[in-house]
C-alpha cells in the first residue's frame, strides 16, 4: 500500500511541477467536452476517483469495474451541473456466463443561452445545446485481473450545428491484493470528428488509480487516488476516503488537486432492502456554484 500510495504521490507532484497559470497548448483541440464530466455521487464525493469508484457506473468511466458487482442492478442520477447545464444519466448491469455487462446513456442539456453576432445590450436570440452519448459494456474477470471495453456513440447539438462519433474506453483492475486494487482506463479513443466544417479529435484521456481497504475497531474504511490526464488540458488528481461505521451507512470525503474549479468534496451512502442512494457536496470556486449530486441504485 505505501508503495503504491507513493508512487501515486509522485505522479501528482510531477503534474504539478508542469503545471502553470498559462492556457494549456491544447486547449479546444477535443470536441464533446461533456465527456470529461465525470458521473455518480459516489466517486465524486471522494474528490472524483471515478476510475476505482466508478461502481455500476463504471460503463461511463473505467469498465473493468463492472466484473467486481454483485449481481445486476439499474442506476440513475439527476443533477443541476454548473450554471443552467442539466444532467441525467441511467445504467442498467447484469451477468451472462461469467461476464458482466451494461448498458446505459447520459445526457447534457443547457438552454438559455444568449446569441449575439456583435456586442449589444441585449441578445437577438436564445439558443439551446444538448450532449448525448449512448454505452454499451462489458467486462470480464481473469484471475487478479479485471479486463473491460466500453462502446459508446455521441452526439451534440449546438443551436443548427450538430456533430456524432463513435468512441471506445478500454480499462483494467488489477487485484494484487484483498486489501489493495490498482485501475487504469484509456477514454474517448476514436477518429476524428466534423463540427461547422472543422475537425476536432476527440478528449482522448488516460486515467490511474489505487484503493486500499481495511478493517476498524468500528466499521470498515477505504482510502482512494486518482490522477487523470486529458488531450486538451493539463494532469489533475483526486483523493478521497470512504467509512463505513454501519453496513447502511458510508461517510466520504475527498479533494481535487490542480482543479482550477472545486477542491474539497463530500458525501454519504445509504442502503436498505437493495436500494441504495448516494449523495455528493462538490463546491466550485469562481462564483460557479455548488453541485449537489444524487444517484439512486436497485439491485437486481
């Protein structure tokens, strides 16, 4: 655990010794920024581990993940994301002859949004922007290894102009361990796409992660890490814990490095009779707003 958790650390630092106030050299070059949205309450709540909590909504971010469920289960999440942008998202995961898979869909909308083909006082128009992207998973276990592919088709909307693509994730866990996991997923690998005549590729990302588990006098906690890299911006991290004193209950906190928006994070779990409901507290800075995020689980 000390190995991995330093190694991690110094992944961080690295990143950060890079970093600086200027604009990243690839700022823009990826289309479907929505993407890098990360989804559920549960990884965003400890700093945005997604790619070693992604859970049953691991289809959306690391999708070897999905070969450590329990059965099959339906989940669904709603929230008001930054500014007017609205956000939903459903999964749905079930086992076949020892492989697990998902299907699911998530989408982005933001309406309201002033037009102006020069600098006015008021708008000539309104318009509106939609985000979707359609997945199909699945993943399988092989002995330490967890191994999983994502296929997923896009498609934007803004105002007239729209654009679609086709993308794969590809991730794997590693279980060395029964107290350590250790994850990577490459995301949003695909060609090249069309948008008012412009070629964009997409926000190719690559992701690495690490959670350690371990038994208390009371309860049972978890400690996770996780530091991700985009095409078109710069490396940032997240690290969060889970505790769970109670089999209903899970306390999570957490915190985003080298995330010019939000740091520190929070969070809860309940579960009861097969239902479990996750929440997130992700505050932003810049006068953005705060998040609140809930997901809602059926097990199956």
């Amino acid at each position: 655990m000390t190995k991995t958790l330093c190694l991690l650390l110094a992944a961080v630092l690295f990143s950060q010794l890079h970093a600086s106030d200027d604009v990243y050299r690839d700022a823009g070059a990826g289309a479907y920024s929505f993407l890098k949205i990360d989804l559920g309450a549960r990884a965003a709540a400890m700093g945005g581990t997604g790619v070693i909590n992604g859970s049953a909504l691991a289809l959306f971010t690391n999708p070897a993940l999905l070969s450590s469920l329990d059965g099959g289960c339906i989940t669904a999440g709603h929230n008001q994301w930054l500014g007017d942008a609205s956000q939903s998202y459903l999964a749905w995961s079930f086992q076949r002859s020892g492989i697990t898979a998902s299907l699911g869909g998530r989408f982005l909308s933001v309406s309201g949004m002033e037009r102006r083909d020069e600098a006015t006082s008021e708008p000539m128009d309104t318009f509106s922007a939609l985000d979707m992207s359609i997945h199909a998973a699945a993943a399988v276990r092989l002995g330490m290894w967890d191994l999983g592919l994502t296929l997923k088709f896009i498609r934007e909307k803004i105002w007239l102009e729209s654009s679609s693509g086709l993308a794969l994730d590809a991730g794997v866990v590693l279980h060395p361990a029964p107290w350590l996991d250790l994850a990577a997923a490459l995301q949003h690998i695909g060609p090249k796409v069309t948008m008012t005549d412009s070629e964009y590729r997409l926000p190719l990302t690559w992701r690495i992660g690490a959670s350690s588990s371990f038994d208390l006098p009371v309860g049972r906690a978890a400690i996770s890490g996780e530091v991700r890299k985009p095409l078109d911006n710069r490396p940032s991290a997240g690290a969060g814990v889970e505790y769970s004193p109670l089999q209903w209950l899970s306390i999570r906190g957490g915190m985003r490095f080298m995330d010019d928006t939000s740091d520190l994070t929070a969070g809860a779990g309940f579960s009861t009779g097969g239902w479990t409901l996750d929440y997130a507290f992700v505050p932003a800075d810049y006068s953005l707003g705060t998040v609140h995020r809930f997901t809602l689980g059926r097990s199956l």
